[in-house]
C-alpha cells in the first residue's frame, strides 16, 4: 500500500520555520517519521489464515486497525491472534499480501534515502510493545534492514535485524552475502508496554570485503557492537529500513496462547551518519518536570559543543559519564517551551515542547546499599516517588540498570565520579541523599616496579581521578590521570620506597614497593688519545647496566665492566671520536667527553706564535666553585658562547648548569643547581638540566639557547627575566647549537640523521 508523502513534509517544513523564526536560523530538518504518512510504503496484513478450518489458504478481509497512528510521532503496528474452537477456530492475520501461513507481517518501509554498499547511516527507534505480549518459537522482529530486492536465494533475509528473543530480552543481530544464518550482536533487557530508544549505527560494505560494522545504543548508552565483518547482499547494493512487527508462528499449543500484539514506534529515524552529522533530537525524557530535574535528550550529533535550550533558556549540560546519552538540567527560570539543539553543525527544534511539571511529588531517598562500592560497581537506591528517576553521583550521570520504579532505582557507579554525593532527580524534582558512597582509591597493580629516573610508571586500579603520588616519600610527576590509570615519571631525585596515591576521597598504600635502578653515568675516559685498536677505558658510577659501545658510529667490544669502568677498543673504521653508550633496555647514558683518534695524517697545526691561556678554572680539578676566574671550577664543561656585552657561556656539563665569565673575570652559575639533573622550567635559580652541552645566543643577545641531551630537548634562557623554558624535544642526541642572522636556530642531532635540524627563534 503506497502513500504519498508530499502534503505532509510540506506541513512539516512550515511548521519548522515558524517554531524556528525567533531563532534568526532556520533549523535543519533530520530524516524523522511523524506518522504513517512519512513513510515510503506501509504493509498491513491484508488477510487472515485458517489453519483449522477449510483449505488452509488466505481468505481476504478488510482490515483497517492494522496500522495506526496513535499520537504525535506514534505509530502502532497491531496483529490479531485468535483460538477460538466455537467459531472459527485458530485463526491470524496473514503476511502482508503475500502466501505465507507460518508468518505475520505489519511494517512500513522506507523513509529518507536507502543505504547502500559501502555507507554509515544512523537508525533509532523509541518503541515498545503490549504489555501483556506473549512471544512465540520463532523470530520477532520489530525492525529490519532490507535489500530491496530480496529473493529466496538469500538475500530476502535481513542483513541487520532488532527483535524479542524471549519475554524480557531484545536482541540486534546480522547476517551476510548470502549467509541467511545470523550472529547476534547485542541482547539486552526490555520491560514490556515501557519506552525504550534503540539506536543502530550501521557500516555496509563491499561484496567480499570486511570493512562493515554494526554498532548499538540502548536508551543513550555507549555504543557497542562489532566491526570488520562482511556486511553486504550478494548482487545488490541497496538497502531500505523497516519498521512494525514481523513474527513466526504455527498452529502448534504454544502459538496457539498468542493473543493479540502489537508494537508501537515513537518517531523512527533514518540518517547518513559523519562524526559531522548536523544535530537532530529524537526524543527526550520526561517531558514534563520541575526546575532542577535531570532530561535524558536522545538523538545525533549532540556532541561537546551542543547547546540545548528550553523556550529560549539555556539548560545546564549534565556530565554523562559511562553512558553516551546527553542530558540537561531544566533550568530555574524556563515555564516550558520549544526544545532546541544548536551545534557548530547547525539547528534543530524537537517535535515534542517541554512542560513545565506541577503535579508529580518530589523523590524521597531512604537507602542507599552498598556503600563501599566502587566505580563501576552497581548500586541499589531505595525510596518512594522514584519512577523515571535518575542518579547522579559525583556530579556525573549513574547509567540505570533496571527500569526505576517507584520503590528503588539501581545503577551503576560512573568511572568518572569524583566524590561519593548521590542527588537523585524526577519529573518531581531533586533530592540529595543523606548517604555518600566511600569511593576511596585502589591500587590493582604497578608496572614496572624498578626503573631509573625519568622513567614512566603506570599505576592502575579504580576511584584514581584527581591523584598525586609518591614513591619514598618523593613527589613523582604526574603525566596522565584517569579515574582507572596514573601514569608518572620518576623525579631526578626519586628513591626506593612505598607508592602512595592520594585523591580527594583518601590514600592509599600500593601493595608493591618500588626500587629505584641507578642511573649509570660516565665522569671521564682515558686516555684522551687513542689509535685505533687501543684500549680505553670509561669511569663513572652504577655502569654495570651499560651493554653496548661505540666509537665514531662502530661497535666497541665491551672486554671488561665491573660497574665502575669499562674497558673496550677502538674499532677500525670508527669515523669520529664521539662515544655513545646504552644501558640494557636501550637508553643512552650520557658520556661528557670523547677521545682524539690519531691517525697518520695531522688534524691540528699550531702556528709557533699561537699562545693557549687558561680563562677560567683549576687544569685537573673538578668542582662547583664561582667567584674569581682563576678560583672557579668546573666539572667537564662543553659548549661556549660570547654575547656583545662580552659575556662567556659555559657549559658547565658535569655540574648540570650554565656558568658565566663576566668580563670583570667573575664566574657566576646563570641557571641550575649544580650536582642536580632534571628537567624543570622557570625562574633560572630552580631550574633543572641534564648534561648541558651546546650554547648559541640570540641575534639580539637576549636569548641563550641550550641544547639538554639528557633530557632529550633544546631550552631557552631569557637573559632579561631570567626564565627557563623547553622549546623543542630531539628524538635521539642533541648536541650542537647555532643562531644565524636570519632567524633560525640549528640543532645538530648526535646520533640521528646527519643533516642538522633548524626552528625558528620564535618557537
């Protein structure tokens, strides 16, 4: 049976545009069925089956209950199923117009554009069914999707079905090519004659590909499903949707306790789907309430920058936590009115208008059980006046488990709840509980539990939002925070100890104690000079974790290491003198000074008029002392650098710091601690390096630059604030740095590619 549309989306589109004219914008229009009228084709049974009496064929009677529309945006799809022997015994109503006897059938069919291969759209659905349905042996389905030229050689089975498996329980499920056998997706629970939102967010693919999904939402909750499955009809490509009832049955004892049935949709849609899509409100819950209760808004594209208003009032966004579903809060100023959604995508009025409640009485919490239940766990809420009811603990949205009823509500704890506070809110309004939950935190494990400083440790366990921790009694940074996961780096001073995690809600004590690996260093190498195949050797401290050598680009047998020095060879081949070395998970060590090869060939020519002087520092003696020039020490400095002013540089690479030789010959540390390494920013005094090695200087001399190799970075010195800051992250070595005139700072990357990297000033 054909109806044609037209009149009615013309009615539609005025109806919009008037609701919309305050606006200033004209809303956009979703794919959404109103009436039976919105559809492409309806089929209503157009007969009724005798299996006990005559023939057993079709004998046609007009029927014109079959298919309803019951209110706005409802629409009823009704059988009838009758035993009665004094009459004319068992009897039904057939399978639209065509001959099956073990079938009925009442849907309507199409509404938008139809799907095809290799396209995302969105359907949903707000149905339920008779409260007193009875089920049969067979299928049950209350939605399909359909090739539209589906045969008997299997693709006149649905290629994605949502139907009753048993009383209580729903279920999505699909099939493929031309597999008619189908695999359930999802089940979830229903309560007869009572509204549940089923949205499906299907990916068709290719004929032979798997590139297909099936995703589901019930009432707002977080999408699941499957994907990379065949999801096709062999020899077609176009796919329509189906909405209404289409069971199994027979003339067996069982089937013969049916009744009558039916199944109603409230306000079908049908949408391509992008993570753009423009919004579009299905329905929402309830639609009457007080100021203050919680709506449940389900639909599409209500994504983090939508606005939802009521009559024009903005309405606060409830967080949603473990569900997807979006919520507001009626605001305290709003009489009722026109419920609007507004995205950087667009506009859209929901049929229905919001009104303001003044009859129902406002929830009472007498229970709450468990308290000492944890995030994720399900909880029990004991009252009266909790029908429709939702909870809210923490500030952020319980997703229900059980339809509420008058006396309780159940639901589940959100992973994202910061406190244990539970406000409950109905059509009645808001109550907050007397009781609060104990979401202390928990330690489920640590990983790993030994590592060196700068190294990133994982804790994990449930009720961690907010968290700071410590190890030894040393604060530890912390990089990400979740409420399952923290994950920190050890500190340059980090110890072994106990992990403690402390969060708004308490403390806790891990079960693991964390030992601190020494971070190997290397001090000095001898001899300076080398030829190829002598032996040199490294000193330093905790070298026991160094396995790997090499000398100018090649492998340097590791002949001797008791943890204090290694000894090795210079290769042949070894291109320059520099030294890297690696611990046994593959870090670098940092190594702060390297060896002269000497070859045949000279490298150096000192002219006999050339004199050498000593600037600053003590030959041969090691140390941290400013002052004089001549009093001052050092500790393996590197990189040099003058400014105008006549200023000299140092890097002063064992000490972790920078120095400076005033021209009044006074030596001064201009940022770091010396003796510390670290990375931290800010004021020059507490900043933190890490083996300091080159130096360049701003065109306008008011920038020194640092590359930092054992942070892994390149920092930058204001000469006039005398602030620190990290500017740029190296992959492998940061070693050299140059400015040129133009703007740009160069980075010569030790052991990454040859060619040198450039940023320019202002980064």
């Amino acid at each position: 049976m054909k109806r044609n549309s037209r009149p009615h989306a013309f009615a539609i589109a005025i109806i919009f545009t008037i609701l919309a004219a305050p606006l200033s914008l004209a809303p956009l229009r979703a794919t959404i069925a109103t009436s039976l009228d919105s559809f492409t084709e309806c089929e209503p049974p157009q007969s009724i089956y005798y299996p006990l009496l005559g023939s057993g064929t079709f004998v046609s009677e007009a029927y014109a209950g079959s298919q309803t529309d019951q209110s706005t945006g409802v629409m009823r799809m009704a059988f009838r199923y009758r035993n009665d022997a004094t009459a004319q015994g068992t009897w039904w109503d057939g399978d639209g117009n065509t001959a099956n006897t073990d079938r009925q059938r009442s849907e309507v069919k199409g509404l938008g554009a139809n799907q095809r291969n290799k396209e995302t759209f969105e359907y949903s659905t707000t149905w339920r069914c008779n409260p007193d349905l009875v089920t049969t042996g067979s299928f049950f389905h209350f939605f399909q999707l359909k090739s539209i030229d589906g045969s008997n050689d299997g693709r006149d089975t649905p290629l994605v079905a949502v139907g009753i498996v048993a009383t209580g329980t729903a279920a999505v499920s699909y099939s493929s090519g031309k597999n008619s056998k189908h695999t359930v997706v999802r089940e979830f629970p229903y309560t007869p004659g009572t509204w549940q939102t089923i949205t499906l967010r299907v990916t068709t693919s290719g004929s032979d590909q798997t590139t297909g999904a099936v995703r589901v939402s019930v009432d707002g909750d977080a999408f699941t499903g499957t994907s990379d499955i065949s999801l096709y009809r062999d020899q077609t490509f176009v796919y329509q949707p189906r909405w209404g009832i289409y069971r199994g049955i027979s003339s067996t004892a069982a089937d013969t306790a049916l009744g009558d049935a039916y199944i109603e949709h409230l306000y079908p849609t049908a949408n391509r789907y992008s993570e753009n899509s423009a919004p579009r409100i299905v329905s929402f819950r309830p639609k009457a309430a007080v100021a203050g209760s919680i709506l449940s808004i389900y639909g599409i594209g209500l994504n983090k920058s939508a606005v939802i208003t009521i009559n024009g009032v903005t309405a606060p966004v409830v967080p949603a936590g473990n569900t997807t579903g979006f919520y507001i809060m009626v605001p305290d100023n709003v009489t009722g009115g026109p419920v609007v959604v507004r995205t950087d995508s667009g506009i859209f009025v929901a049929q229905e208008q919001f009104t303001l409640n003044t009859t129902t009485p406002a929830p009472i919490v007498t229970d709450v059980s468990p308290l000492d239940a944890k995030t994720n766990d399900t909880i029990t809420i004991t009252g009266t006046n909790l029908t429709d009811a939702t909870a809210i603990i923490g500030g952020v949205i319980a997703q229900s488990r059980t339809i509420p009823k008058d006396s309780t509500l159940t639901v589940t704890v959100p992973a994202e709840a910061t406190s244990g506070t539970i406000v409950v809110s109905t059509p009645g309004g808001t109550v907050t509980a007397t009781q609060t939950l104990n979401l202390s935190p928990i330690i489920t494990d640590v990983s790993p539990t030994s590592a060196k400083t700068s190294h990133p440790i994982t804790i994990t366990g449930v009720n961690l939002t907010g968290a700071s921790v410590t190890i030894g009694g040393v604060k530890a940074n912390v990089a990400n925070n979740s409420n399952t996961t923290i994950r920190v780096t050890l500190p340059y001073n980090a110890i072994s100890g106990p992990i403690v995690v402390t969060t708004p809600n308490g403390s806790v004590t891990a079960a693991q104690t964390f030992t601190l690996i020494p971070t190997p260093s290397v001090n000095r190498i001898s001899p300076a000079f080398a030829q190829i195949g002598d032996t040199i050797t490294l000193h330093g401290t905790n070298l026991g974790s160094v396995t790997t050598v090499t000398i100018g680009g090649v492998d340097a047998p590791v002949i001797f290491n008791d943890g204090t020095t290694i000894k090795t060879t210079v290769p042949a081949g070894a291109a320059h003198s520099n030294i890297d070395i690696k611990d046994y998970d593959g870090a670098h060590v940092f190594c702060p000074s390297s060896i002269v090869i000497i070859t045949d060939e000279p490298s150096i020519t000192i002219e006999p008029h050339t004199a050498l002087v000593t600037l600053a520092g003590t030959p041969g003696v090691s140390g941290t002392d400013n002052g004089p020039a001549s009093n001052a020490l050092f500790a393996a400095p590197n990189g040099l650098v003058t400014d105008r002013a006549g200023n000299l540089y140092i890097a002063d690479t064992g000490n972790h710091v920078i120095r400076r030789l005033a021209p009044d010959g006074q030596v001064t540390t201009l940022a770091g601690t010396p003796g510390l390494s670290g990375a931290t920013d800010g004021p020059a005094a507490n900043a933190l390096f890490n083996f300091p090695r080159g130096l360049a200087i701003s065109p306008d001399n008011t920038t020194l630059y640092v590359a930092d190799p054992g942070n892994l970075t390149a920092r930058a010195i204001n000469l006039t604030t005398n602030q620190v800051i990290t500017i740029a992250s190296i992959e492998l070595y940061p070693y050299g740095l140059a400015t040129d005139p133009a703007g740009n700072l160069y980075i010569s990357d030790l052991l990454g590619p040859p060619a040198s990297r450039s940023i320019p000033l202002t980064s």
